[in-house]
C-alpha cells in the first residue's frame, strides 16, 4: 500500500491563498481612500432633509426651530428655541466648518435666515460654500 503525506499544503492551495490575500489588500488600498469622500457626499442630501424637516415642522406649529452646529461634537442639532432636540445629523469626520454663524433660525413662517457657511474638506482640501436664501426652504451647495 502507498501512503500519502497530508502534512502540508500543496502548491495550488498555497496559491489560491496568496492570491485571494493580495486581491482582498488591494480592495483596501484603491478603496480606502474614497471612504470619506462618500460621507461628504452623502452628508449634503441628508442636511437638505434635516432643514426641510425643519421648515415644515417651524410652519406647522407656528415657532421658530434653530439649527445649531456643533463642531466639538460633531454634529448638526435641529431643536426648539428652548434647547429641545428634535432631529440630529453627524458631520463627517473630514469635514470643517471654517466661516459662518454655527447657527441658523427657521421662522414659524417656514423660511430660514438668508446666511452662507464655508466647509473645508481635509480629505480632498475642497472648499464647499453653502448658501441659505432668505425665506426659502433650500440652501445651495457649491
């Protein structure tokens, strides 16, 4: 009778190991980076519906809501004028608020104050002005 040795790998196995191993390591290496610029990204659609949310609630009970930035917590918080949260968004941890009042009233009739905030991107270096239009319910990103 042969025996055979089961002790090792043989060289297909070792193979197919190392080849999955380095597909997976550059999966990170070209897809990493993109990660933060992909939570900028979605950052913006999301703010958008935080201050509609915003507007419709300010002219649906006839108050005025505040939007406040808070940038040691990193966060976005829509609350009453007495400090009551309502509705919270992170900001991105790539994301800077350089200029502008860190907060935003929404008046009972539904519009915001007209105010343009500068955000800075540590991740791509790009500047993002974001422009409130008296009365209106949209902000503009560019």
């Amino acid at each position: 009778m042969i025996r055979k040795n089961n002790r090792g790998f043989t060289l297909i196995e070792t193979t197919l190991v190392l080849i999955i191993t380095i597909s997976l390591l550059r999966m990170t290496v070209v897809w990493g980076p993109r990660q933060p610029q992909v939570a900028e990204r979605a950052f913006w659609p999301a703010w958008q519906r935080l201050w509609t949310s915003g507007c419709e609630r300010a002219l649906a009970k006839g108050e005025p809501l505040q939007v406040r930035i808070d940038s040691v917590h990193r966060r976005i918080v829509l609350e009453t004028r007495e400090g009551q949260g309502l509705e919270r968004l992170s900001i991105p941890e790539t994301l800077k608020l350089s200029h502008g009042r860190p907060l935003l009233v929404i008046y009972p009739s539904g519009g915001g104050q007209s105010q343009t905030l500068w955000w800075v991107s540590s991740a791509s270096g790009h500047r993002w002005k974001q422009s409130f239009q008296l009365g209106g319910g949209l902000f503009y990103v560019s």
